[in-house]
C-alpha cells in the first residue's frame, strides 16, 4: 500500500510539472506580435519591447503610451487590452 501512494503521488507531481510547462510563456509569433503591435498602436502607444503568449493572454512590455510612460500591457486573444501595469519601478495596476 505504501509502494501504491508513493508511485501515485510520483504520478501527480509528474502530470502537475507537465501541465505548467505546458502552459508556461512563450514567445509570439511574427504573426501574433503583428497582432499585438496593430492593437497598441491603435490605441497610442508604441516602441513595443517583448511580446510573449502567457498562459491565455498576451504580454506586451516595454511600451511607450501617449502620456510618455513606460507599460506592460496585457491583451486577450482577440486584442483588448485588459490590464495595464506602469513600470514606474514598482506595481502600479491603471486598470
């Protein structure tokens, strides 16, 4: 029994570490990232940094807005922004 809830916990921790991986950032695509950069430019900001899918959403950052600060930006997978973060050197959510 012992033997049994070993292998059975091993198992567990296998498929828990298999589905983080699985969800963990990658990097966009060229098509994506053309996505996201179109949504953003539309919507004042510019000079895009790094654009990664995490998880279900897209992180853009580095960006520069129209008010002339730095952001992290967060789309869904049809392009609205649903979370902007400034990098003022500490978390500010503006949304």
């Amino acid at each position: 029994m012992k033997r049994f809830t070993i292998l059975t916990i091993a198992v567990i921790v296998a498929s828990a570490s298999y589905i983080n991986n699985a969800l963990a950032d990658r990097d966009a695509t060229a098509e994506e990232r053309a996505k996201v950069v179109e949504a953003l430019t539309a919507a004042g900001c510019s000079n895009v940094g790094e654009v990664e899918l995490d998880g279900n959403y897209f992180e853009a950052e580095d960006l520069i807005c129209d008010d002339g600060k730095k952001y992290e930006v967060h789309l869904d997978q049809e392009m609205n922004i649903i979370q902007e973060k400034a990098r003022l050197g500490c978390s500010i959510y503006i949304r």
